[in-house]
C-alpha cells in the first residue's frame, strides 16, 4: 500500500500511513487470533474484507496478492478504497469488543455471535452494512441470522461450513438476485433452502428436542439462558437489562447423592441413573443465580435449595420454578422444564 501511494504523486507515503494504515499499528490488530493455524487479527480482518468486495473465498496464502489484485485496477480510487477499509475496521473492532448488555438490536446479534464464536460471517457482515436498507429490514437480517447460528448450535450441528454460507447469502444479496422484498427475505429464503445437515436451519420440532435432549457446551447453556432471562424481562417488566456475571446453576446437583437425591422407585435401577445422567446436563436442570451457591447448598435436598434459592435470587427465570415446583424436582419436571424452555426458545429465535 505504501509502494502504491508514492506511486501517486498527489499522495506521500508519510502521508498515507498517517491517514489509512496508523490505525492498524496497534496490539490489538496484531494479535493473533483464530483455531490452528493462527493469524494477526488484521490479516483476518483484510482476508473477510477482501470476500466481502468480491463474494469469492480467498485462501489464507493469497491474501496479500488478491488485495493487490483487488486495488490495482482501481489506483484512481486508493483514496477511497482505503477510506471504506478503514470505516469498514472500525466497525469491525467495534463488533467485536462489544459490551455485554449494549444496546441495540444490531449489538445484541454481535454480543452472541462472540459468545458463539461466529467469525465466519463476517464477510456478509460487511456486504450488508453497505446496503441501502432500512432499520427494520436490516434489524431482520440480523435476526434471520441469529436465528440460524443459535438454532445450529442448540441441535448439535457443526460450524465449518459458515463461511460457504456467508460467500453465498453474499451473492444472495446482490443486485441481481435482490427482491424488492429487500435482503432480509432474501436471506431467510436462502437459508430456509437448505436441506443437509451441513447447512440445515432447524425447524421448530427439531429445536425444542434438541433443548430437551442436548448437552450444550458452557458457553452456550449461558447464552441460551441469559436469552431466555432477557426475555421474561422484556415480556414482563419491560426492562431488557440482564445482571452481568450471572452464574449457572444444575438444579438437580451434579454431586448428588442417594439420601439427598434418591433415584425415582419403580424402574430399574440402571435405567434410572441412566436417565438422571442424561437429565443432568440438560437445558431443563440449568437455571442462572445472582450468585453461586455454597457448595454445601449446591448439592442438598431441593426443599433446601430451593429456600436458598428464594432467600437470594430475583431472576424471572426462577420465578416459575420456585411458584411450581415446591416440594420436588425429579427427571419429569427437569424435561417439562425443558419443553417450557423450548417453546420459548423458537420465539425468540423464529425460524419462518
């Protein structure tokens, strides 16, 4: 870039740096980043930049010759191609630092794609933030796609194929294949297309089994629960602040034992503990606290826990469970809780 600005004899290379490069000579830019094989994080960002202009993928090694490609043709607009890369930056940097609980829809979509780990979609990310679009449209893209990363995540499904998938909602959104409906139709009517696991957005019915069933990772037990919090806040009180550093809690302990938790009678005992280990990890048997409990709380008898609970916790995410469940929690309440849990989660991530 520097040899291309003092080819220009309207620009100077101290000049240059000053304006469009400073700003990438700075730790955070140079961090390295990614899985493997890694990367400073401006390479990655010029790599999703780069896919973004040109809705083709550029291999890691080629980043650099694609950039120089890519500008070459254009030496009259260095100018302006640097000024939308270094917007472009901002924007990035701003995403991917975002605060927990910022507001706005757009925010809300950043702050759990890093809980997800969703770096793959930039390049849409990008494509669409230059889109003549309104805030209700654009707001529905991001909800669209939401919607699909967190549905994939609940089912189990893997992510390596987010990057097709991005280059391919690019090429959705184009001039030529946009409707007047605008891209976010155009976005949900591609991802509904797809069939295969590889890219499947799942259904309703598939999603709620999957809340029921599925063992999530940590980090998504938290953003599923702190979703659902943030809904019964937004539902019922209006307010759509969740409390930072909230802690997930299994209702029915980990550490359980038999004088505290016996296993349900009339079944066998194998099939039994084999149901409470699948129950265990559950969406149904996992609730958020203000605070952790006492490790000799945690695991006691629920009529002690739950008065511990009650005594300390002002979450309307346990408002229900302490009204309903008094006296008991066992493997049916944990998968009625479940179902609970499920319906409310295709609301908030809609798929259709």
């Amino acid at each position: 870039l520097l040899y291309k600005a003092d080819e220009d004899r309207h620009l100077s290379q101290e000049t240059f740096f000053e304006q469009y490069l400073d700003a990438f000579d700075d730790p955070w830019w140079r961090q390295l980043i990614g899985h493997g094989v890694q990367r400073p994080r401006v390479d990655v960002f010029v790599d999703y930049w780069l896919e973004a202009q040109t809705g083709t993928s550029v291999a890691v090694r080629r980043v650099f010759r694609e950039f120089q490609h890519y500008v070459d043709p254009r030496d009259d607009r260095l100018k302006e191609i640097m000024e939308q890369l270094l917007d472009d930056a901002r924007y990035f940097r701003e995403s991917e630092t975002v605060e927990s609980g910022a507001s706005g829809r757009e925010a809300l979509f950043h702050e759990r794609r890093l809980a997800m780990g969703a770096r793959a979609v930039w390049p849409l990310l990008l494509k669409l933030r230059h889109l003549d679009v309104d805030t209700d449209d654009r707001e529905a893209c991001f909800e669209a796609l939401e919607s699909y990363l967190v549905r994939r995540l609940i089912a189990g499904y893997q992510a390596r194929s987010y990057d097709q998938v991005a280059l391919e909602l690019i090429e959705a959104l184009s001039e030529q294949a946009l409707t007047p409906e605008g891209p976010s139709k155009a976005i949900r009517t591609h991802l509904l297309a797809y069939s295969e696991n590889a890219n499947l957005w799942p259904n309703d019915a598939a999603t709620i089994q999957a809340v029921s069933q599925r063992h999530l990772a940590l980090y998504a037990r938290r953003l599923v629960l702190t979703a659902l919090e943030r809904h019964l806040i937004t539902s019922q009180a209006g307010n759509q602040s969740v409390p930072a550093g909230l802690h997930v809690e299994h209702l029915l302990p980990q550490g359980w034992g038999p004088q505290e938790w016996p296993l349900p009678s009339g079944i066998d005992p194998a099939q039994a503990q084999e149901e409470r280990t699948q129950a265990l990890a559950t969406l149904g048997n996992l609730t958020l606290l203000n605070a952790p409990l006492n490790s000799s709380v945690s695991n006691r008898a629920w009529t002690v826990k739950r008065e511990k609970i009650q005594e300390s916790d002002n979450l309307f995410l346990n408002r229900r469970l302490l009204k309903e469940y008094g006296d008991r929690w066992t493997e049916d309440d944990i998968e009625q809780r479940g179902r609970w849990m499920g319906d409310m989660i295709v609301k908030i991530w809609p798929r259709e």
